[in-house]
C-alpha cells in the first residue's frame, strides 16, 4: 500500500499571492502535482462548505484557497 503525502505549509493571511504561493510551496514538497494526477485524468476538489461563517471562525474553506 502506497503512504499518503502530506506538507504543511504556513500562510500568513488569505492574500491571494500568499495563498498561491504557499500551495505551490505545498505541492512542490510531496512532489508537485505531477506526482499525484496524470496529464489526462481529471480531479475534483471538494471545497469544506458546511454554513456560512466569516474567515475568522475557519469552519469553511475560503474562497482564495480555491481560486490559487
């Protein structure tokens, strides 16, 4: 059985260059993307949409996490 890859990467703030650039950073770790999906297999995220709340409370993914 294949082990999961896991990185843990800091962000500061929800700034959409920090966001895209700590999950590049994230990605590059466990190898990066192509490590994980074949140039023609499609994947699907699925975004932590459990209520609405503002940014503070972290009980949903926020917007720039999907957008980076």
């Amino acid at each position: 059985m294949e082990k999961s890859k896991v990185a843990v990467v800091a962000c500061p703030d929800y700034e959409p260059a920090r966001v895209k650039e700590s999950l590049q950073k994230g990605l590059e770790a466990i190898g990066g993307l192509e490590s994980l999906v074949g140039k023609e297999e499609n994947i699907l995220l699925k975004p932590n949409l459990v209520r609405s709340a503002k940014r503070e409370r972290a009980v949903v993914t926020d917007p720039e996490v999907m957008d980076a």
